[in-house]
C-alpha cells in the first residue's frame, strides 16, 4: 500500500541485494524514469514505474498493480482462445506498446503472455493491457525466433506474431525447447530456412549441404509430420477477418528479419480496420499511436 498515494495498492518489485542484480536494477530504474519523463500521461501502455526505494541494499520498485497476464486469463479459461474480437483488440494494443519501445530504441525481447497483462478485469471488455518491462528486456535474448542473426526489434515482431497465435489457438506454435526440433518445427510450419541465413547462422551443427540436418523417421521427426501443419492450416474459419488475421501473422512470421512486417506497418495493416473512429476501443487507443 502506497500511504503517498492515498493508500492505493501498487506492485512492489523488490531486487535481490547482489551487486550484479543492483546494477541491472540502477539501468531498468534509468530507463523507466526517462520513459515517465518524456511520456507522463503514459499512453505507451507500457508498464508504469511511480517510485523506486534502497532498502537495507535492496533495490524496490512500485509499480502500478495490475490484473491476470494474458496466459493466466487463458489458463483459468482451460486455454478456450480468445474471441476474434478480443484478439483484434489486443493485438493492436501490443503492436502500439511495442512500436512505442522500437521508436525510443529500445527492444523488448522478452515478449510473452505472461509478460502482457490486463490493466483490470472490470476492463476486460475493452481490453486494456500494460506491456510488463524489466531490464531482461532490452538485455536478454529470449522467446525469439531460433533462426535470428541479431536481436533486434524484427525479433520483437516474431515475438508478436507468436503470442497472437497462442491467443488464437489457446496453444503454443513452436512447443519444443530443443534447437534442431524447434527449427523442424519452423520450417514444417514456415516452409524451409532460406540458405542465405543457413550460411550466416553461428548454428552450423544443425545443417548439412544449407539444409536442416532433420531425420523425419525419428521419434521426433515422425511427432513433428503427424502433429505440425503449416501456418494456414490452423485456420479456424474461411470468414474474411480469419484471412485477414493469418495475412498478418505470416508477415510477422518472416524468416528474415529485413523484411518481416514493422509494427508501425502492422498498425495499418487491414485486420485492424474495423477499429474505426469513434469505437472504444479506437479511442483507447488513437492517441498512442498518434504520439512519436
């Protein structure tokens, strides 16, 4: 409880007293304060940092306290997807808060639904999210696309791209935590790496002659062919905004980073259309993305 704050309930964060942890503590207090700087009406819809204290060498930070993250929602549902609608929403929130980190030049990396939460459950309806930072977002190197050569804001688009699928589905696309299964995967989903990254990969071990080193009369081969399907295949309906939605998340899933779809771009892109002017959920949203 916040006494400065008329005794409102905030998040505390509270960072173990290590000299490795105070120092990437001491960046992410940095970087918030100058987001609460240059942005203090928070429209970025990134979470939001109200006061950072030393506790006997303890960094701690309030934050302002939220709701379920988006996989706890599905989670407490028995992982029913989310209705189009809701994801539309959604979707365009993310695209917002996100392309707000890439104009300021920062990367989250760590993108996630556990990672993206709802403001509060009375909100729901109108679904209003807060992306969740923490320094592990534009340090690390996680939920990213396996083939990625560098971990730039395109590896924050695949991150996306992936999230709106599990909302989609109620499960994960790329389910393996093993490299060679996970790039299996990938191209059983995404059709086959193209050589020009195959050459540049620091993952060499993986390939043989620019083609992934894949036995698919393995255990794993034979799982992967009889349980994986290409993208479009996952496709629930034949109506108009399922295409339209599908169309997006190829162009976020795009093996290569030069030309996978901007979030800038994605906020244009037609599956946000009905989102028109004098909607809730436009008007939420209008002015974040209207500010630089």
């Amino acid at each position: 409880v916040d006494r400065c704050r008329a005794g409102a309930r905030v998040a505390l964060k509270i960072i173990k007293n290590m000299e490795k942890y105070r120092q990437a503590a001491k960046l992410e207090i940095n970087v918030l304060e100058n987001i609460n700087k240059k942005y203090p009406k928070n429209k970025h819809q990134c979470v939001q940092m109200l006061d950072w204290f030393d506790y006997h060498g303890h960094v701690c930070i309030s934050m302002e306290l939220l709701a379920l993250s988006t996989f706890d929602f599905l989670k407490e549902n028995n992982f029913l997807p989310y209705s189009m609608d809701h994801i539309r929403q959604m979707a365009y929130q993310i695209c917002l808060a996100v392309n707000f980190l890439h104009i300021n030049k920062l990367t989250h990396t760590d993108l996630k639904p556990e990672n993206i939460l709802f403001k509060n459950m009375h909100t729901f309806k109108n679904n209003m999210l807060r992306i969740v930072l923490s320094i592990k977002c534009f340090l690390n190197i996680c939920y990213c696309s396996n083939s990625e050569l560098g971990w730039s804001h395109p590896c924050d688009v695949w991150s996306v791209g992936c999230i709106l699928f599990e909302y989609y589905e109620g499960f994960t696309l790329y389910q393996t935590h093993d490299n060679q299964e996970h790039l299996a995967t990938m191209e059983r989903v995404r059709g086959p790496l193209p050589s020009t990254m195959i050459c540049k990969t620091r993952k060499q071990k993986y390939f043989h002659r620019r083609r992934l080193d894949w036995n698919d009369n393995s255990k794993a081969g034979r799982y992967v062919k009889d349980h994986i399907k290409p993208l479009w295949r996952y496709r629930l309906s034949e109506a108009k905004e399922h295409h339209q939605f599908f169309d997006l998340l190829e162009k976020m899933l795009e093996y290569e980073p030069s030309k996978r779809l901007s979030l800038s771009s994605a906020l244009h892109h037609p599956f946000f259309l009905p989102l028109r002017r004098g909607s809730k959920a436009w008007e939420s949203t209008r002015t974040s993305a209207d500010d630089p």
